[in-house]
C-alpha cells in the first residue's frame, strides 16, 4: 500500500526557497465557471530597485541535476562520493544535465524546469519521470507534455496525474492560447493507442525513477491500461505563462520596489484572468478539468532565456 506521505517523502528542496526570487502576488484564485486555479508571482526587486534577473537564472540552473537526472543515476554518484570522498561523479552529473539542454536561442527550456520547481514548491506534488534524459539530441526539445507529476489521494484511492505545459511568450495572450492547445489533448483526449497521453504514460511506465520501489511499483500499476486501478487516474494540468510585462523598474533606484510592483499588476491582473478564462471555456470542456496556473510577468522573456543559457554555460 501507498500513502499520501509517500509521495511527500519524494519531494526535494528547500520549501518555501523559491520566495527569494518570486514574490507572491495572488494565490489560489479560483476562476469562476472553471476549475482553475491561478497563482501570480513577479520577480523580487533588491534594496537597490534592481530585479534579481541574473540571481533567478543562476538558482534555475544550480536545480538542472534534480530536474533532469534520474534519482538512481545521483544516489550512485553520492555512493562514490561516501566510499571515495571524491566528487568527480556528482560534477559529472551536473556536466551530463547540462548538455542536455538545448542552445536554441527561443528554448523555453529554462521555463520548463521553473514549472518543475512551482509544482514541487507550491503545489507540493513531485515529478515522477526525469523526461530530459530521455533526450537523444540537446538540440531538440522533449516530446509530449513538458513534464509529469503524481500525488496520491488515500481517501479515494485516486492517483492525481500532472501534465505539465511552460509556454513564455511576449504576449500573454500568445502564452494562454499556445498553453491550452497543447494541453488538452492530454486532458481530453479518451485514450486508445493514439492518445496523446499514450507515448508518456509508456515512458513513465519504462522509466520511472524514483529510489524507491514501493512507489514505482505503486505508479506502474495504476497507469498500466489493463489494470483495474486505471480507473483510479485522475487527469490535472499544470501550466507556466510567462510573459512581458513593461512596469519593471529599468534602472536602479527608481522608486519601483516589490510593494509598488505589487500594486500596479494588481490592477491589470484581472484583465489576464479574464483572458484565462475566456480561453479555458472556448474549448470545449477544458472548464471540467482541475487546472492549475502560474502567471508569472517578466522584465523580458527573451532575456530571460539568455540568462539562463549564460548561466549553463551554454552562451557568452
């Protein structure tokens, strides 16, 4: 048998540490005539009314091991590091999670480990399959949804299935379309050998890597189709939108600090909730479905995604 604190125990970091980089805006609004749930979050502003731009990008990227390497793959290197007290296999690790990313200058792949890593801080629910190492080219992007996450409801006896989709786009409206149309073939679709689920249910099922075969037992069992506990998956969706947003302070000390930021996206935020859930009801039942949504404004999403490629190494 599994329990809720099972896949508690698999959840790792600091909690409560992405609230260095993030400020909290608005959390856990609910939209009316939906079942989503958005969450709003700007980037901090120092002392000195600076945004701590480059500081995120190096925190994303010191989390790239736990987000793209399996846990076996990281325990083994720890057991080399007990047994020699080198650390040559952890540096290996980090060396082998950073070629998989992708140099592509429009990569949203900084965007899809900072989803990784709200789920697991926020929404307290882990990744269950490391999908960057599946990768056979770092040139390209992973198949299928941006990642997969589980937590387990013990009352009813449902495992809660995450898909997860990060789309950073300059425009908002860009970011919700472009999010919602990827995501709800893996929400609505019904099964059946070309379902859009089907390929990264297998992988889960091929691949998953958790250091604890209890769970792993558990998981493969519900997602095997002829299992009778597949009736007791239940589909969610979680979904990164980040977009520009132009009232960042552009200089330091110029007056705009984490309070007053707050107040100014806190009179347009209705105007992006708005849009959300004008696009979650034009398509048809996406409303029915638990959706879980991360509004996150950006000095510049095209600046972040070259810090963080800086940040790996990846670009000068």
């Amino acid at each position: 048998m599994i329990s809720e604190n099972d896949f508690q125990s698999l959840l790792r970091g600091n909690a409560g540490e992405l609230k260095t980089y993030l400020q909290d805006i608005e959390l856990s609004f609910k939209l009316d005539e939906t079942l989503a749930v958005t969450n709003c979050h700007s980037l901090r502003i120092n002392a000195n009314g600076q945004v701590r731009f480059n500081d995120f990008a190096r925190y994303l990227a010191s989390k790239i091991v736990d987000f793209a390497i399996p846990r076996s793959e990281i325990q083994k290197a720890f057991e080399f590091y007990n047994t020699t007290g080198s650390t040559s296999k952890i540096v290996e690790l980090n060396n082998k999670a950073t070629q998989l990313f992708s140099s592509l200058k429009k990569s949203g792949e900084g965007g899809e480990i900072l989803l990784y890593l709200l789920i697991e801080d926020i929404l307290k629910v882990p990744q269950i399959l490391c999908k960057m190492s599946l990768k056979t080219s770092s040139e390209m992007h992973v198949h299928g949804c941006d990642g997969i996450h589980a937590n387990y409801d013990e009352t009813d006896d449902i495992l809660s299935l995450y898909w997860g989709e990060s789309k950073l786009y300059k425009d908002i409206g860009s970011a919700l379309t472009n999010c919602f149309n990827s995501l709800k073939g893996f929400l609505l679709d019904n099964g059946g050998s070309s379902g859009s689920q089907e390929r990264d249910i297998q992988l889960v099922r091929s691949y998953i890597d958790l250091k604890d075969e209890k769970i792993e037992d558990a998981i493969v069992k519900y997602l095997d189709k002829d299992n009778e506990k597949f009736n007791k998956v239940k589909y969610k969706g979680a979904c990164l939108i980040g977009f520009d947003y132009e009232d960042y302070p552009k200089a330091a000390n110029s007056g705009v600090n984490d309070a007053t930021l707050k107040e100014k996206i806190e009179k347009v935020i209705i105007d992006w909730k708005v849009d959300a859930k004008k696009k979650i009801k034009a398509i048809e039942t996406l409303d029915t479905f638990e959706l879980h949504l991360f509004l996150i404004p950006f000095p510049s999403v095209q600046s972040f995604r070259d810090a963080f490629l800086i940040e790996l190494g990846i670009k000068k």
